[in-house]
C-alpha cells in the first residue's frame, strides 16, 4: 500500500516577549540579583582634582542600583607616573539620632580593594593611566548576630532635631610621590543610591467595593476588628467596630488602597456615638490615615516609637438602603449597622518598609475614633501593618523587570 503524500508543515509562528496590538501581559515574575537578564546601562562621570571616575549605571544618568548590583566603572588619573597607591573604600553606614535612644551608627558594608601599589622603581612600574574596578552590593548584613536584609538609602528627617539617614558611598583615595621625601594623598568620594525594587506578590481586587465583592471573593478582603473599651462607670460597650482591607497586604508606593468601615450596634448607642458628627463638627469622630512609624531599639531600653500621619483617607457614608440589604452580623431588629467606605492615596514614599532590628520603617493603616463625652465608649485606636513596595504589581509585570 502506497504512503500518503507528504508535505513540509508551516513554520512555526514568530515570538516575542514584548506584547503586541491590543495585547498586554497578564502576568510576569522578575528575576532579581545577579542572575537576572541583562540591563541597558549608562555611565555616570564624576571629576575632582586629578581624578575622574566613570561609573556603569542602569538607565538612568544617575548611581542608582537595586539588589545585590555590581558597582564597575573606570578611574582616570591624571598624572599617573607619580602615584604609588591606590585604594577604593565601600561603605555603607545607617544612622538614627533620637531623644531618648542618642546618636546609633551600624556600619553595614565596609570593604577595601587595592586597586594598585607601586612595588618596582622605573618606567615599566608606573601606575596605568586607566584603572578598572568592579565589586557588589552585599545581600545582607550582621547586626546582634542576626542578618539582615541592607536597607534602601534614605533621609527622613523627624520632630526634634531626630533623623534616620542610610548612605552608600564609593571612596577613591591616590597617593602621589611629589618629591623624593614628600607624598601627597587625594581622594574622591561618590554617594550612590540603594534602591532594591519590590513589588506585591499578586495584585489587589480591582474593585474597591466591598458590598460588591465580599460574597464573590470573600478572600479578597480582610476583617480587622477594633477594640472598644467601656468609659469608666459605664457598662460593656454594645457597638461593634470592624475594618476591611484587601488580603494581599502589600501595596506599591503612589497606589490607592480601598477600605470599609463598619459600625454596629444598638441604634440607641450609634446615635450617641455620632451625636456631634456633622459637617461643622470641630474635629471628626472617625478617622482612617496612613501611619508611619519608626522603632528604634537600644538593648537594655524598652523601644521609641514615632508615629507621622503621612495621609488620609476621605469616608463616604453609604446610603441606609445599601447597607440595609448588607446587614451587619451584629445586627438584629433593636439594632442597626453605619458604613463608610473609601480610599487612602499612598503619597510618593521615598522609603519603603524595611527592617534592620534595632530600627523599623513601618507602614500601618489606623483607624481612630473620638467618641464624645457622653459617650459609653473610650477614645480608640487602632493600626493595621501593612508593606510598602518601590513597585505595583501592575507596572511591574508592564516593565517586564
């Protein structure tokens, strides 16, 4: 029996990485360190004196780098039969200065590389006029015997004259032979940027509503409850506050985080809690912000911790007949539910959470509530940690690093 004609099939399709016409990427995982794909680089000069460094940096014209980067570059010299030594020094240096802790440095990097040492006399010793370097930002650092991640570079500056700074710098120091008894030392110091790129593991739920969501992606949304205390001389309270947030916990700096607020209990105790709320009300009785707070720790010392309202978050009031069709698990016929919901826009952070142990940059969304006096409720607070990223989700998977 004959075989069935054959022909070639069609090539396969062409591919590309990048999206095409009225595609986008649904999703996309970075690869960080040094085993990532290679970058487009750019070189950032700096001159002084009689040196000139020439340093490989990533896109921008700037020493800017993420995690576990390598730092190579060029030195210039100028001159260079009369120098004798050459070294470069790389430092990084985390200090905080408190009221009640004083003035902590940690040296977090400090690593020496000679780069040259004249050993012979004659021309064929001179030092080349060109003179390469290369080394690697560390992953981690030691601090009380525990390592940790090094921390972005930052200047925050606090109440009281109290700051928190974190530099990296390159140091180039030369020594020249001038006379045949005198040396001459020169140096060059470069201040470079440590910014380590982080971003959510999985994006939020695109719609802020709650109402809209809570029974199709209950897992989406996280219940926080908030403790109420009684007012002295005064009975359990009988209100009930809760705060939802999305589950992933996780947002990119300049991103909105959506929330819901819910108040229920006995219509009775709701009507005096929010007696005085009102559009001329002095101060409002429900606030939800953006937190951030700094703990500094010295052993032996209990921590400091200080707080900066950097944001808040505008409540809308839901109309009666939403929540009414949304009733609260509290709730009952002698009983009702209030809810607001909103959006909290996270302002463009130059720091991003970070953790060293003996000092913290936390992020935290607060809820707080200043019933009025005649209330059965003491005033109350309370702080959900949430974790600042340099990225979204979303721009990350579009940039594709």
């Amino acid at each position: 029996m004959p075989l069935p004609p054959y022909s070639p099939s069609a090539p396969s399709p062409g591919y590309s990485t990048a999206p095409g016409l009225g595609e986008h990427i649904l999703q996309h995982t970075p690869l960080a360190g040094r085993h990532s794909r290679p970058t487009e680089t750019s070189t950032f000069i700096r001159n002084e004196q009689s040196m000139t460094v020439v340093l490989n940096v990533q896109k921008e014209n700037r020493p800017s780098f993420g995690r576990e980067a390598a730092l190579t570059g060029t030195l210039l010299l100028k001159s260079p039969e009369t120098v004798t030594a050459l070294t470069l020094k790389f430092e990084g240096v985390l200090e905080s200065l408190s009221p009640s802790h004083g003035y902590s440095s940690i040296r977090m990097v400090d690593q020496v590389f000679s780069l040259y040492v004249r050993k012979t006399a004659g021309p064929q010793a001179h030092c080349p006029a060109a003179v390469p370097f290369s080394c690697r930002f560390p992953r981690s650092f030691k601090n009380n015997d525990v390592h940790h991640p090094i921390p972005p570079s930052c200047d925050i500056k606090l109440p009281g004259g109290a700051f928190i700074t974190c530099t990296y710098s390159l140091t180039f120091t030369v020594l020249r032979k001038v006379a045949s008894f005198f040396a001459k030392e020169g140096s060059l110091s470069l201040e470079l940027e440590f910014r380590p790129r982080t971003r959510p593991s999985r994006p939020r739920i695109p719609n802020p509503s709650l109402f809209s969501t809570i029974k199709t992606c209950p897992e989406e949304w996280l219940q926080l409850p908030v403790a109420l205390t009684p007012a002295p001389d005064s009975r359990a309270p009988d209100i009930h506050c809760d705060l939802f947030v999305p589950s992933v916990g996780v947002f990119g700096v300049s991103e909105v985080v959506p929330f819901h607020l819910q108040l229920s209990g006995s219509i009775r105790s709701l009507r005096n809690l929010l007696a005085n709320l009102g559009p001329r009300s002095p101060s409002p009785i429900i606030r939800v912000y953006l937190l951030r707070q700094i703990a500094v720790e010295t052993q032996g010392q209990s921590p400091t911790r200080i707080n900066t309202v950097l944001a808040e978050g505008a409540l809308r009031p839901l109309p009666p007949a939403v929540f009414g069709l949304h009733a609260s698990m509290h709730t009952s016929r002698s009983e009702d539910a209030l809810n607001w919901e909103g959006e909290i826009q996270l302002p463009d952070i130059a720091t991003p959470t970070f953790d060293v142990g003996t000092l913290r940059v936390m992020y935290l969304i607060a809820v707080e509530l200043s019933p009025p006096q005649t209330s059965s409720i003491k005033r109350a607070h309370y702080g959900y940690p949430i974790k600042l990223t340099t990225d979204t989700w979303i721009s990350s998977a579009e940039q594709g690093d």
